[in-house]
C-alpha cells in the first residue's frame, strides 16, 4: 500500500513539473523547485510564527502566494521567462525588505540571498546569469550598507540567544534543502533529456539508413526497367523481327513496366505518408465493398496463371480504417500471393470477427518465405525475391503493409511454410454498424 501511495505522489509531480515533450529542461526545473520552495515557504511561515518574527512569517506568506502564481503561468500559461523574470524580482524585493525584519546582519538573510541566487541561476539562460548575479550582489550591497550607516533600520531583533541560534540554524537548513533539491532537479532532468536526445539521434540514424536503402532500391529498380525499354528500341530500330518476336518482346516490356509502375505506386504512397506526418484518415469503413473492389482487380491477374481467387467475408463487418491506406495494404498482400503461387495455385481472401476486432487473412499454397528472411520481411532489409513467372518485387511493399496497418491501430504478421505457403493476417478494430448508418 506504501509503494502504491508512493507511486501515485511521483506520477502527480511528474504530471505538475510537465513533459518533456512539451516543456524546456529550464521550465521543468523551475516547475520542480517552485514546487519544493512552495513547501518550504509553508514551513518558514510556521517557524516564523513560533519564533515570533511576525513580519517575516508575513513575508514568508507573500512570496508563497506570488509563486504559486508564476508557477501557473509557467506550468499552464507556458511563459517560463516571465515566470523567471518575476522571480527575480520579487526574490530580491521581498528578501531585501525581510532583511530589516529579521535582524539584518546578525540573521540569516544572506543565506538566503546566497540561495535565490542559486535557484534563479538553474532557472534561467545563461545570457541573464550575469545580470541577475549583478542584481543579487547590489541588493546585498544596499541592504548591508544601508544597516552599517544606519542601524537604527533594524525593525525586528531576536529576543533571546536561543531564537538566534534557531533562526540561522533553521535558515541554513532551507539553504541546503534548496541547493539540494535544486542539483537533484538539474541533474534528473539534465539525465532524462539526454536520454531523450540519445534516443531521438538513435531514430534519425535509423531513419536515414532507411532512406539511403529505400533510395538504393529505387535507384536499382528503376534503372533496370529504363534499360529494358531503351534495349527494346534500339533492338526496334537496328534488328528486323518476326511478328513472334516482337510480339515477345512486347510482353516482356509490359512486364517490366508493370512492375514499374507498382514500385512508382508504392514510392509515392510512402512520400505522401512522410510529408503527411505519417497520419491516418480513420472512419467507419464497409469491409466487404473494398475487398469487392481489389479483389475484382485482381481476378484478371490471377487468371492468367490459373489460379483460384476467392473470398470470404461477412458484409455486416464494418471496421475503423482509412480507406486507402486499407486498400493500398490488401492490394500490396494480394500482389505478392499471385506473384509467389504457381500456375494453377490458390489464393484466399477471408474476414472474421475475432472479439473486438477483424482478422483480414489472405492464404496462399504458393513457394512460402525462406526462414532467414521472415524476420525481416517488414525492413528495407529485405531482399527482394523473384516471383514463379519471374516477376521481380521492389522490398518495399510490405514496409509500407506495417507501417499503414498501424498508423491504422492494427497489427499485421505471418506464418509461412516453404513450399507450402504463406498466410498474412491483418487484425483492425471493429466498429458498430449503428455508427457507420448514423
């Protein structure tokens, strides 16, 4: 039950010292310290009060209300170098009037000058840090000066040698609390930012050999159909041909620029995606409709090599997709279970509602995927392999199948046996058909 408490109070105070996605390492130390000042002030005030320093209790209560308030603005108004601005100020106004209150030099004001300078340092950018030391170090100058030429300024003294000792005791409690509590904040944030940069340089390495592979892939694949179609004009232009030969010719041009054409529809999808933000135009989407439609497309391809093409799906099902992220999906796993089945071979297209969700399986008994390749059949890693009638694949349509199936709020995977097959499975969420007629 402790741990649990325990928990709950650090998951609190991570939600008020704010992310680190929204807020700069200066706003969440000023968060954090404001919120450790807030506790010690509420302390001051009470010591004040026994000891009998009624200005200084007083004080005490100003400066807490005026940092509750420029914590706001900085936590929920997001204007950090106002809140630190106002800081300064109020910090050496207040501290500088408490200083005749709370028996000048012979108390314990400089600490506490010494630790709002401190604190005002790990708050700020560094293009202040002379100005507010300036600031700090003329104050004290004023204030001591002032008493040295005039010490009947003095207000309020101690009553008794044991409020003395209590009072500079006390004081350089707080003044070590704060430098602590101040380091501990710097340091903890400093670690977790970071982490944060670590992390980001690790994605931008990771993305950027993703790129240079993905521009390698298109590179190659673009070059070879562009030679095949000049070798086609040149063979036109300097060698005669039979109507058999050309006509062969021709069908493997059609090929080739087939297969162009589908690396030239991937290539823009995944530009368009990027410079979209990689986001997904999620609505309530009539399964049976888009998988009539790319099926149909399909059926003529399929023919051609004799293979069975049919599909299973209930036209009650309505899932939560964007639809041509949906269909881009569906048409890249359709292509390559006819590019990998056999003359005369099968291929099934299925839905079923599994709990809250729709399995879309599409089932083929074609060559299968070699083992060293399943586990990076979703990378740029990926080489990709010739299908039965050697049509050649690009390695970046199944890249493309996992990052739109989870922009999508799904998950996509597969079993594959050599020589007997492959199944990929795509699970979406489900949604209830009064939605979708609403």
């Amino acid at each position: 039950m402790f741990h649990n408490i325990t928990l709950s109070l650090r998951k609190r105070g991570a939600a008020l010292v704010g992310s680190h996605e929204k807020f700069q390492l200066e706003s969440r130390i000023f968060h954090t310290i404001s919120i450790f000042v807030g506790f010690i002030l509420v302390f001051e005030t009470a010591f004040n009060l026994y000891i009998g320093l009624l200005a200084s209790a007083l004080l005490s209560v100003a400066v807490l209300l005026i940092q509750i308030y420029l914590f706001y603005i900085s936590r929920f108004k997001n204007k950090v170098n106002t809140a630190v601005l106002f800081s300064v100020i109020e910090i050496n106004i207040i501290t500088g009037i408490g200083y005749f209150y709370n028996a000048g030099l012979s108390g314990a004001t400089l600490l506490l000058f010494a630790a709002s300078l401190y604190i005002i340092l790990s708050v700020s950018k560094k293009k202040h840090w002379k100005a507010f030391t300036l600031l700090n170090v003329l104050v004290v100058f004023l204030v001591t000066g002032y008493e040295y030429l005039h010490p009947e300024s003095i207000r309020q003294h101690y009553a008794t040698r044991g409020e003395f000792f209590a009072d500079n005791v006390a004081s350089y409690l707080v003044t070590i609390s704060l430098i602590y509590i101040g380091t501990a904040a710097i340091r903890k944030n400093y670690i977790k930012q970071k982490h944060l940069a670590d992390e980001k340089t690790l994605a931008l390495e990771l993305l950027n050999a993703e790129k240079v592979k993905l521009f390698s892939i298109i590179a190659h694949d673009l070059r070879t159909p562009l030679a095949s179609v000049q070798q086609y004009f040149d063979v036109m232009t300097h060698v005669e041909m039979d109507a058999e030969e050309r006509a062969e010719m021709e069908k493997s041009l059609m090929h080739t620029i087939g297969n162009t054409q589908e690396l030239l529809t991937n290539l823009l999808k995944w530009a368009k995606n990027q410079m979209d933000g990689g986001t997904a135009r999620l609505q309530a989407v009539k399964l049976s409709t888009y998988l009539d439609e790319t099926t149909e497309l399909f059926e003529a391809i399929a023919l051609k090599k004799d293979i069975t093409l049919t599909q299973i799906a209930d036209e009650s099902i309505i899932i939560k997709a964007d639809p041509d992220m949906l269909q881009l999906v569906i048409r890249n796993l359709l292509n390559n279970a006819v590019k990998f089945t056999p003359n005369c071979g099968k291929i099934e297209l299925k839905a079923v509602i599994s709990d809250a969700n729709c399995i879309i399986s599409i089932t083929d008994n074609g060559i299968g995927i070699p083992l060293g390749k399943q586990g990076e059949i979703f990378s740029l890693n990926v080489t990709s392999t010739t299908g039965t009638h050697n049509e050649k694949g690009t390695g970046l349509g199944l890249v493309l199948c996992k990052d739109y199936t989870e922009l999508q709020g799904g998950r996509i995977w597969f079993t594959s046996v050599v020589g007997q097959g492959s199944t990929f499975y795509i699970s979406l969420p489900l949604v209830q058909l009064s939605l979708f007629t609403a």
